[in-house]
C-alpha cells in the first residue's frame, strides 16, 4: 500500500461518495474496534475517527481510509486490514485538533505504511 494511497478508498471497498458512515461499526482482522464517529478529509488526507469505547479506556483512534478493505453498507460496517493490537499502536489521537495537523496525520500514515500489507477482506 503506497503512502499516497493510504488516504484514499481502494476502488473495490465499495465506497460511495458522500455516503455518511457515522455509527457504522469498525471490525478489524480480530474483532471489533468501535464505530465511526465522524469522517474528515483535510489536506486530502482522508480518514475516520473511530470511538473505542472501553476497548481502549473510552479512546478514540484515527483509520486513514486506505486501510478500509471493506463497506458494507447493509449492515453498517467497515472492515480494516490489520488486527486491534496494531490500530491501537498507531500515533495516539487525544484532540480534535490533531485532524488538522498535517504533521500529526503524516505521522499515522507512515505508521500504517510500515505495517505489511494485508490481504483484502469485505466488512
């Protein structure tokens, strides 16, 4: 997965533009993450800001869209391409502001760059 790519849908997840997925449910390799709390697209960095609830202590983690390997709209979830263990690794999100920080949001980029790669699944 390029850098690049990290802040945009792959063509086959199934995204439709303008589709709101607020409160769809967020499912990684191993199990439930949360939900979709709010979607942003700043700097062209595209991304979801999920809610953990106590999964980690009432949390919330940002999922840059390139890491969604599946939509599915019917029952309201997004399926992601690397376990809990490794969404919660990523650079900790603590405000609202950090959405704005290009610096911040490069950083969770590169995070999931480094990763490898996953087979691609559906929600």
């Amino acid at each position: 997965m390029a850098i690049d790519r990290i802040w945009s849908y792959a063509p086959q997840v199934g995204a439709v533009e303008g589709l709101d997925l607020t409160g769809f449910a967020v499912v990684a390799t191993d199990g439930t993450i949360g939900h979709v709390d709010r979607q942003a697209d700043h700097f062209g960095m595209r991304h979801l800001v999920v809610d953990t609830g106590v999964w980690v202590f009432g949390k919330s983690v940002l999922v840059p869209v390139g890491v969604v390997t599946g939509i599915d709209t019917e029952d309201r979830r997004i399926a992601v391409a690397y376990t809990r263990g490794e969404v919660k690794a990523a650079p900790r999100f603590r405000t609202d502001s950090e959405t704005l920080d290009p610096e911040y949001l490069t950083s969770v980029g590169d995070y999931y760059h480094r990763l490898p790669p996953r087979e691609t699944t559906t929600a």
